[in-house]
C-alpha cells in the first residue's frame, strides 16, 4: 500500500509542477495572455471529463496497475520532447503537452483509486481511503511550492526534465505493486455477473451529485477568491497567500488525524456533515469584509474538503460492486474536474455584473442547500443493485 500512496504523492505534484510550469512557459516565454492560458487550463482539465468513464472500464477490464504505469509512461513521453528540444517555444506543441498530461491524468487518477482494491494484502476501504485522501492533500501544497522552486532554480525547460523524473518514479513504483491475478470485469462477466451503473444507482448517484457540487464551488472560488481578497477585503497578496496557509494547515491537520482513526470515514454522517460544512465554511470566508472571519471559514474549509474527499471515496467505493471499482472512481474523478472546469468558463462574466462577494456567498449557500437535498435523496435510496464489497478485516 505505501507504494500505491508515494506513487500516487508524485503523480499528483508531478501534475502541478507541469500546469505552472505551462503558465509560467506561456506568460514569460510566449507572451500569451487570459485567453493563451485559458485555453492551455482548458486543455489539461479537458481530458479527464471527456475520458472519465472510458478509462473507469478499461481499468475494470485490465487492472489499475497497468493502466497506472501507462499513464504515468504516457506523462513522461509527453514532457520529454519539452526538457529535450525549443518545442516549449512554441504554443500549439505546449497546448499538445498539456492535453496528453491530462490524458494522464483521466487514467492514472482513478486507477490508483481503485488500485486497493486489488492488492494482495487487502487493505481496508476506510484505510486506504484515509491514505489516499493524504496523498491526494499533499501535492496541494507542496506542488507549488515544488514547481515554483524548480521554475527559479531550474529554468522552464530542466523543470520538464524534473517531472519526467517525478514521473518516471511514480511508473516504478506502481510497476511494482503486486496484484491479485484473475480479478476485474472480463472474469465477471463471464460468470454472469448482472450489468452494473453508477448513475441508476440512486444510493451512488446522490453522492456523485454531491461531488459534483462541492467541486463546481471549489472551481468558482479558484477563479474570484483572489479578486475577494484584493476588491473586498483590500489586502494584498500576502493575505492571500496567507489564507492559501490556512486552508492547507486545516487540510494536512484533518488528513492526519484521518490516518490515525480512518474507521471515521465508515459513517455516512461524516460524508455529510463534511458536505454541508463546505457550503457553510465558504460563506462564512466570504459574507462579511473581516480578515478574521475570513481566516476562520478558510480554515474551516480546508477542515470540511479533508473529510469530504476520503469520504465520499469510501462511501461510493463501499456502495459499488469490487469489480466495479474503477468504473465509479473514473465518475468520481470526470466529476471533479468537470465541477472544476465549468466554472471558469462563465462565472467572471457573473462576477462583473453581480460582484464578487455576491456570487460567491450565492456559490456557498447553494452548495449548503444542495446538501439538504441530496441527503433526502440519499435516505430514500434502497442500495445498489448488487451488493457491496465486504470490508477487508
């Protein structure tokens, strides 16, 4: 298992260290603008929502592991030929690197997901849920530190020589992982197992709805949270850099208690309190122009998203048949970065004529209402079609 969570640390910061240093290639190298960086955000977040359900059954099909260390082989071709010739001069090659790193991405994500699933020594869903939650919260923070480090130190091109390494090390250690032979979706069909889907699962269905809810919330503030800090609260950029703190430190601290008692994660009012405290934690950050309050919702953010995501992984990998695992954690990951995606594709338009305070208090409030909806829904579910993974002990 701890290969599968250091894999899994390095696939996520080797991600982040590609998209900035994109950005950072694009602003000071190329010159381009909003609409040069938008269109390279759009190319690496495209991917995983268009292949999310694609890659959910090949995984199913093949194995995790395989597809894990494809994924992160593909990672590595895709930024060679940028550490290795003047091709990160040019906008259409840097646009055609980020769209195969997300293609990375839409597979290896949902494959080191399901990946414990298939593990000789069985770990327990809320264990490996906890674990994965972690490695999933690390690359958060240290990813930009790490890609602005090599940006400085290293110079835009041996950045990209960095990640084939980072990635390089993340194929290795999946390769490495020792899977349980003859399990996944060929040997369940041919034993007749009945079809299985998430979205005719109310049970799977609320949950994903609920992700997809959190995420479009985490997408609009990407976009308004600085311009919050600097119209709203007129403070700097050390402000905002500040809260970014606060939101990791609430983060990384409930990460860690989770590794400590994970069997938390085993109760459905964890994966709803943690949902409805997103929603009241952003409007808390955002509904008044007080710094202090500001600081208490950000950390209060960061507290509700390090239950959230571990939470809602186990609650959808607990309520899905085994062989079916990469299938719902390939919606789960199209989910969030769809949820992502779409908001900045419009929500600055809405900004500038409602304002910025007013749209994201409304984003907040919405997903807290969402909540109470949801779980309605989800009381009322009977359960899945199949029955359960029983939990490894």
């Amino acid at each position: 298992m701890g290969q599968v969570i250091t894999a899994q640390t390095l696939s996520g910061v080797g991600g982040w260290v590609v998209l900035i240093g994109a950005q950072g290639a694009a602003a000071y190298q190329l010159g381009g603008g909003a609409v040069f960086l938008a269109v390279i955000a759009i190319a690496w977040g495209a991917p995983p929502v268009l292949l999310g359900r694609y890659a959910g059954r090949v995984i199913d099909r093949t194995g995790p592991r395989r597809v894990a260390v494809t994924a992160s082989l593909l990672a590595v071709l895709a930024a060679a030929p940028v550490a290795l010739t003047p091709a990160i001069e040019s906008p259409p090659a840097l646009t055609g690197l980020l769209f195969l790193q997300g293609c990375a991405r839409a597979f290896a994500l949902p494959a080191a997901d399901s990946l414990p699933s298939w593990l000789e020594e069985r770990p327990s869903l809320h264990s490996s849920s906890a674990w994965l939650g972690f490695a999933g919260n690390v690359p958060l923070i240290a990813g930009p530190l790490l890609a602005a480090w090599s940006i400085a130190e290293l110079g835009p091109r041996w950045t990209f020589a960095f990640v084939c390494g980072i990635f390089g090390a993340a194929a290795l250690l999946f390769g490495m992982v020792r899977e349980v032979p003859g399990k996944g979706g060929h040997a369940a069909d041919a034993e007749g197992t009945a079809p299985w889907s998430a979205v005719a699962d109310p049970a799977v269905r609320a949950i994903l709805l609920a992700a997809a809810f959190a995420w479009v919330s985490f997408g609009a503030f990407a976009v308004l949270e600085i311009l919050y800090v600097s119209d709203v609260l007129r403070r700097g950029i050390t402000t905002f850099a500040l809260l970014q703190a606060a939101f990791g430190c609430g983060l990384l601290a409930v990460s860690a208690v989770l590794l400590r008692v994970p069997v938390l994660l085993r109760h459905p009012a964890v994966l709803w309190g943690s949902f409805a405290l997103i929603g009241v934690s952003e409007v808390l950050y955002v509904v008044t122009r007080s710094v202090e309050y500001a600081f208490l919702g950000v950390t209060l953010w960061g507290i509700s998203v390090a239950f959230f995501g571990p939470a809602s992984r186990y609650q959808l990998l607990h309520n899905v048949p085994q062989e079916r695992h990469g299938s719902v954690m390939g919606l789960w990951r199209a989910v969030q970065a769809g949820g992502s995606l779409a908001p900045a594709l419009g929500i600055g338009l809405l900004a500038a004529w409602a304002g910025v305070q007013a749209v994201l208090v409304t984003v907040g409030a919405l997903t807290a209402l969402s909540c109470a909806l949801l779980l309605m829904a989800h009381a009322r579910a009977r359960g899945p079609r199949d029955a359960p993974q029983a939990e490894a002990r």
